[in-house]
C-alpha cells in the first residue's frame, strides 16, 4: 500500500494547507490499489460522481458530497464519471488554528482529532453542500491555490483565513448524517484504529466509540472483516512496517515505535509470526 507523503505537498516549515485538484482524468475507470497518507485532507466532489472505497465500504459519490481523511487511512477511488472534478483540501491536522478549535463546531471537532481525543470520531462522515455553498467553497478553494502558489506578501494569513471560511460553511452543512451503510459503526472503529495505530489502543477505548458491548463488537467485526479488531490493529501495524522497512532509511527500533510496536523484539517477532520472514528478509526482498 502507498504512502503519500507530507513533504511530497508541503515545504519543510512552510503553512501546511494546500489544495490539490483531481480531474476525471486522474483516476482510474477500474480499482488499482489502496493508498494512504502522512496528512489529512477533505475530499469535496465538485463536478461529476465516481466510486469512493476504504478497506470495508463502496459508495457512489456525487457532486456536493464531501468527507474527511486522517492519516493512515486507506481509500481508493474508480468509475468516474467525464466531468469528475474532486477538490481536495490538505492539512495537518496536528496544527489546528485557533480561532476554529474555539467554535466547538461538530465537523472541527473531526477535523481535529488529536485535540478532541475521546471524542466520538465518525471519520467516513459524509455530508452534502449544493448550490450557492458549493459554489463559494470551490472558489474559496481555487483563491488558496492561488496564494499557495504566488506567495504574495500576507500569503500565509490569506490562506488561513480562506481555509477557516471553508470549514465553517462546510461545518454549518455538516449533522453527522452518513449515507447507507449497515457497516457505519464499525467504520467509526476501523476510523479510530487507522488514525491511532501507533498508540496504545484498549477495548474500553473501541467499546466506547462502537457503542456495543465487546462481545457484539467482536462478533460484527469478525463478521464484517474476517478478523477481530485486535488482529486488524496487528494486520495494520504490520503492514505499515513492511513499507518502511521497504524504505531503508529507518532504524528497527525507530520502525518499531512509528508503527505501535513495544520495541524492535516485538516487531521482529510479529514478523515473524504473522509473515514467517524477518525484518532483514523482507529488506534483502526489495533489493531482488
């Protein structure tokens, strides 16, 4: 699974928001390969409709419709229509603006998790802008294009305040209303697994966002996945040390603690256990 990284749309120490631009054009008529990536970012449909999946859902997406993406976790999208036009906003979401977090607005709370941790994430949310709105969002988003790349004097504030525009039209269109899908509540978990994976996660912690009892959760996980949560946080932690591994400019203990594991013995044992190769196997692997 690829990575997108933070750097690959953001200067080292430069304002991290930016908006990137995705036409029909851009995206495959059939399912490739999942990626994710080291930002978050709000994904608004513009024009046109196409396929959005994640490891456990597809759903059609139509001009209007907009979401929410944190780091780590996995989507793809297929089947665009001519005229599909995305619009995605890129951020840090470990940056938050001030002024915004002191709203205490549903859809900031989102945009925030790390500030807001415990709280209730909903991480696929999808809501509807029409009209009007749209229009002014797409045009707002067109306007920090523009400063992202002329740099004018006062680029930086221009391109905060635009981005605080966005989120409170968005935020005022946003009531937690998702499209159909029975698997809603372990999306929010699945969420909360791809956005923490690093950290000590604890059954109260999964139990609490699933609103189930842990043996329901288990059992609609494992029905849904295959896998329990547990083993799907593993599976997780394990792949995502695969690609750094891949990388080979990382230390074992420093891989370790990116990706949730207690120390390099454990990393090297889930390895082991889970793939029956080691760390230096998997590394003389991407030299083949």
């Amino acid at each position: 699974m690829d990575t997108l990284s933070f750097y690959d749309y953001f200067q080292e120490g430069y304002f991290p928001i930016s908006v990137t631009v995705m036409p029909a054009s851009g995206t495959s008529k059939v399912r490739n390969s999942l990626h994710t990536h080291e930002f978050s970012e709000i994904v608004l449909v513009g024009k046109g409709s196409l396929m959005h999946h994640t490891e456990h859902s597809d759903i059609r997406l139509e001009k209007g419709d907009f979401f929410l993406m944190h780091p780590g976790m996995a989507h793809e999208y297929s089947e665009p229509s001519k005229d599909a036009m995305l619009y995605n906003l890129i951020y840090d979401s470990r940056a938050p603006i001030p002024m915004l977090t002191a709203t205490n607005l549903a859809f900031v709370r989102k945009i925030y998790p790390d500030k807001y941790a415990g709280d209730d994430f909903g991480l696929w949310s999808i809501a509807k802008i029409e009209g009007k709105n749209l229009r002014e969002v797409i045009a707002a988003m067109d306007k920090i294009r523009v400063e992202v790349k002329k740099r004018n004097p006062g680029h930086h504030i221009r391109i905060a305040a635009l981005f605080m525009e966005i989120i409170i039209e968005l935020a005022r269109n946003f009531h937690g209303d998702v499209k159909d899908n029975s698997n809603w509540t372990l999306n929010q978990v699945v969420g909360f697994i791809q956005c923490h994976y690093r950290e000590k996660i604890g059954v109260k912690d999964l139990t609490r966002i699933a609103m189930m009892s842990e043996s329901s959760l288990f059992r609609r996980f494992k029905t849904a996945f295959g896998v329990g949560p547990g083993e799907y946080l593993m599976n997780l932690r394990i792949r995502q040390a695969v690609t750094l591994l891949k990388k080979r400019d990382m230390k074992l203990e420093s891989i370790a603690a990116e990706c949730g594991f207690c120390n390099s013995s454990h990393l090297w044992k889930a390895l082991c256990r889970k793939l029956k190769k080691t760390p230096a196997e998997i590394r003389k692997e991407t030299d083949q």
